[in-house]
C-alpha cells in the first residue's frame, strides 16, 4: 500500500511539473499583439513611390528642385487601386514625404508641397484621393514620412524634430484610419537645406527621440503597425530585395535595432534570443528603381521572380511589400500592372487547391481532444493541435485517401501563443513502406505565421511532418499540400 502510495505521489508530481494538459498552452514569449496578428495576415500589400523624383528622373531628390516641377497630367488613384486590387493587394503605403521633404499633401508647416504646384491650381491632394479610393475599393491605407529631409533649412536642429512630429499629425488625423506607419531608416548626409548646401550628420539612433514619434502614432492610431529597423510593430527584413531567409524569428532585441541599424543584415533571419515580437516585412520594387525611370520600362519584374519572391517573404514568416512606381501622368504603368495582376493570378493557381483538404490527421503527441490533430486540416484559423506541455518533438502524419502527387506544403504556427518551432523535417512513405525526406532547397527550420516549403514532386498517400526541436510544445493550426503546376 505505502509503495502503491509513493508511485501515485511520484506521478502526481510528473503531471504537476508537467503542467494541467486540460487547457490550452500558456503563452511563450514574445508573443504579437491582436494587431500584429492581422497585419500578417494581409501577407501582399504595395507601396507608391511618387513625388518630385518621378519628374527628376531620380531615386534621392537633393531637395532643390521647385514644387512647380511637380505636374501629372492624369493623375488617378481609383487606376492604382483597382490595379492593386486585381494583384490580390490588402492594401498600400505611400511615399507621403520622401527625403526631398516635397509633401504629396497640403501641409499647413510647409509651403513645399502640392499647394505650390500648378497640378489642379494648388488645390490638390494626392494624400486625400487615395484615402477616398481606398475606402471606395476597400483597401487599407499606410503612410511613409521621411524622417530625413534635404530641404528644410532646420534639419539636424531640435526645431526640425517638433516640425517632423506635427506632420506626422497631420497624416494621422486628416485622412482615417491607417494600418501602417513607415519610418525609413536612410537618414543624414548631404542636403540643400535651405539653400546651405551641406552635409548634415545626425544621431540616428537619439535624434528623432523615435519613442515619442511611436507614442503619437499609439495616442492618433492605435490600430497602426509600426516600421522601422526595429519595429516596434514589424522590421525590415535587411535587404531590398524582397525575400527573407528561410530560418526567420519573429524577434528582435528590442533595446539593441534602431532606425538605421547597422548590422541590418542579422534582420533576414530576426533574433532568435530577442525579447519583442517584430515580424519581417519584406520591401522590393517591381522595377530596378523605387520612383519611376521610363528607361526601366523593359525590366520589370517577370511572373516567376515575382512568384518566387512570395514563397521567400510570405512563405518566410514574412509579409511582401511591393513597389509599384507612378509615372509622370499620374498613372502606373501597364507593363507593371499586367505584370503583377498575372503574377497574383499564379500564386493563386499554384496555392488555391489544397490536396490535403480531406486527409486524415494524426500525431504521436496530442494534448487533448480538444487539440487534437484533425484541427490541422480543419481551415479554421483560431483551432489548433497542441502537444502536452513538455513535449518538444513529435511526429504528425497525414494520410489522403489515394495517392496525391506534391510539391509545396504550408505550415502554420498559432503565433498568438508565440513562435515555437525550431526545426522541422516533412518526408513521405514509399510504396515499401519507409519514410524518405523530401529533397528541398533550403533548411526547414522555423515556420511562424506561415511556412511554404517547396520540394522535388513525391506521390504517395502518407506523409509526415517530424518536429525535431521546439521551444515549447509546438501548437500547428493549419497544413496543406500543394502542386505547383507552373505551365
């Protein structure tokens, strides 16, 4: 009876160490706001680069050229967002203030902007006809404000910071809601500065006392993400390029990336000790150049780098943020629009047909039948399986009905309880009956919010996801299976 005793007690204290497996994982930090959850779930969204540059035919205005440069002749939002619509876009950012300070709206702090322009007598806002056509076509709208500005006479003084915060008030209470605010991290060097013609270096890390920007974004929209190096709502991915690595950390350390962070190289994969939940935004343009150079009319982006950029930005734990350059009639360019409505055409013929819809789920480690395996397959984002508390590896194995020939999985981590996953392996049974990896292209490691993983074409009726290392029990809310036919 007493050893009887002493065997209970011993398992009462494993299960006690083990934590109450009758209710759903704690957290494991960092974990993503509400907000930060469904900014991720946007995946593709565009940004416009327009201004003074697209009549300079430059990238970097040096903030001399007159406001009366700047003129399209058929200007029209409702074309950039039907255009952007049609390319499966959830929105757009515009390039509001670039670094020649030119500002695309009507500030009351400034007389170089649109009011000194002859476009529509002075009368015009482009600031305001793409928050009317965005809430027309249903898209969200974001707004870039560079920090740094070649033209104001008061740059690199305390005077310039405040005059830098109260437009960044006016965006924030003229035009509705916004759901991003881009804090580009190009900032200092040489300028026009009110007719100084120098160079002007700054602290970028102290300068703009970036905190109190980030609480007057907090106090006017609350709902907004955050970017910048470091976030505080999501980070740059390190590159121009478009694409994140493939072991990417929803995590930065916080108190180290700064707008302008030097070592912005480490942001490809995130921080896998950081202490903040900063996903990965994954910036590139569709041309060479962000504003618009008739030159580059013959090398935009093709379908397949387009294609292959959104299995390495959304399917990396990333977003895709993709630049579409008006042109000087006001207008994007055909080239680019046909270009990325058939590139959004492919992504969803490659990804609409799930082949593991109706496959039967199951995993060696399940927390409970309230977590249980089928919840995979279920497309219900807020159901999940969930391994017991403890468990950091643990096999999940599919089986279909007959043979299906892949290519492609995505993977999905319920992010609101954290990034989990270290390490992961999928493989397929052969007809003998033995497990065989399937041959990729790169390391599956972490998935996120989402992982697309692309491999040699196998058939077979029974596949596995092995995760091999976990922070915490791993919690998978959805997997499918795909065949990327790319004729």
């Amino acid at each position: 009876m007493r050893q009887r005793l002493l065997i209970l007690t011993i398992l009462a204290c494993a299960l006690a160490a083990l934590g109450d497996n009758s209710v759903a994982p704690e957290a494991v930090g960092p974990v993503p706001s509400p907000e930060q959850v469904a900014w991720q779930q946007l995946e593709t969204y565009a940004f416009i680069h327009f201004g003074l540059n697209t009549f300079n035919d430059m990238e970097w205005g040096y903030g001399d050229t007159p406001a009366s440069t700047f003129n399209p002749t058929r200007l029209d939002c409702e074309q950039w967002v039907q255009t952007l619509a049609k390319a499966g876009m959830k929105g757009v950012i515009l390039t509001c203030k670039h670094h020649d300070g030119f500002c695309l709206w009507p500030s009351r702090y400034t007389d170089y902007s649109v009011a000194s322009s002859p476009w529509r007598g002075g009368n015009g806002d482009v600031v305001g006809d793409l928050s009317r056509a965005c809430k027309k076509y249903g898209l969200k709208m974001g707004v870039y404000l560079s920090p740094w500005d070649r033209h104001q006479a008061t740059y690199g003084t305390q005077e310039y910071v405040e005059y830098y915060y109260k437009q960044l008030e006016e965006l924030l209470t003229r035009y509705g809601d916004v759901f991003e605010v881009w804090f580009d991290g190009a900032n200092g060097g040489d300028g026009w500065y009110g007719g100084a013609r120098e160079k002007r270096e700054i602290d970028r890390s102290t300068y703009y006392n970036y905190p109190k920007a980030w609480s007057i974004v907090n106090r006017l929209q609350p709902g907004a993400i955050i970017f910048s190096d470091g976030g505080p709502g999501c980070r740059w991915v390190g590159n121009e390029k478009g694409w994140a690595n493939a072991t990417n950390w929803a995590f930065v350390r916080s108190k180290e990336v700064y707008p302008g962070y030097p070592r912005y190289e480490e942001l490809q994969s995130g921080h896998a000790d950081g202490d903040a939940w900063c996903a990965s935004e994954c910036d590139t343009s569709i041309r060479p150049g962000w504003f618009y150079h008739e030159s580059e009319d013959d090398k935009v982006k093709t379908v397949e780098e387009l294609t292959d950029l959104y299995y390495r930005s959304v399917g990396h734990n990333g977003t895709l943020l993709l630049n579409f350059p008006v042109n000087r009639e006001g207008l994007i360019h055909s080239t680019d629009s046909a270009t990325a409505v058939q590139w959004h055409e492919r992504i969803s013929r490659e990804l609409g047909h799930n082949l593991l819809k109706d496959a039967e789920f199951s995993a060696t480690a399940t927390r409970n039948k309230h977590f249980n395996a089928s919840l995979m397959g279920d497309g219900n984002w807020e159901s999940y399986w969930a391994a017991p508390d403890g468990v950091t590896q643990a096999d999940i194995v599919i089986k279909t009905k007959k043979d299906v020939t892949l290519n492609c999985i995505t993977l999905q981590e319920y992010i609101p309880l954290g990034q989990r996953v270290k390490s992961f392996v999928i493989e397929y049974k052969t007809c003998c009956g033995k497990w065989v990896p399937v041959i990729t292209d790169e390391e599956t490691t972490t998935i996120g919010y989402k992982r697309i993983v692309r491999f040699h074409e196998k058939t077979a009726s029974e596949w596995r996801i092995r995760i091999t290392d976990s922070r915490a029990c791993p919690c998978i809310n959805n997997i499918e299976g795909h065949f990327r036919d790319k004729s």
